[in-house]
C-alpha cells in the first residue's frame, strides 16, 4: 500500500482505492460510512490514515525538493525522514524482487 501511494504520487500508478477514499473525506469533510466514527469499518480507517500519512509526507517532501530544501525538510521532521526512508528501501526490494 505504501508504495501504491508513491507511485501514485510519482504519477506511476493509479491512487489505491484507500487513498482515493481518504482525499474524497478530507475534501467533503466527511466519514466514508453514516454516523458517528464508531459506526466505521476500523480496518478502512487504518489503510485509509495510512495512505494520508505516506501522501502527505511525499507531497511536502517533493515540495521541499522543488525549492531546494529536502535536506532541510528531513532534517526538521524525524518521522517523515524516516517515512521517506523506509519508501526508498521498499522501492528498492521491490526492484530487486520484481
């Protein structure tokens, strides 16, 4: 799922349909499902917050990376350096596996 969202983000893949779900409830502001959060299906929850985590953390890494300060992105945020870490090593088995 991980690097469904960096390819999508990459312009290499189609959105995976938990990203796709996600951006649709941030942009209407709301649950995929009637009611409360309680009323929602847990594991669609989980992929969908998922997929916004490694989005949101690509989407400002590749901002930082057009105004020539990924290295200062990084190093001001230790979870998305890590994030962009372990996309690069999934990446990279993926090559070697693939």
């Amino acid at each position: 799922m991980i690097l469904a969202v960096a390819d999508y983000v990459n312009a290499q893949g189609p959105s995976p349909p938990a990203l796709t779900m996600a951006l649709n409830c941030r942009r209407w502001n709301a649950l995929p499902e009637n009611g409360s959060l309680r009323n929602q299906f847990v594991d669609e929850i989980r992929q969908m917050n998922t997929c916004l985590n490694v989005y949101d953390t690509l989407i400002a890494f590749a901002r930082a990376q057009r105004v020539g300060k990924p290295g200062e992105f990084l190093e001001s945020d230790p979870d998305a350096n890590r994030l962009i870490g372990t996309v690069l090593r999934l990446d990279m088995e993926r090559g070697e596996h693939g």
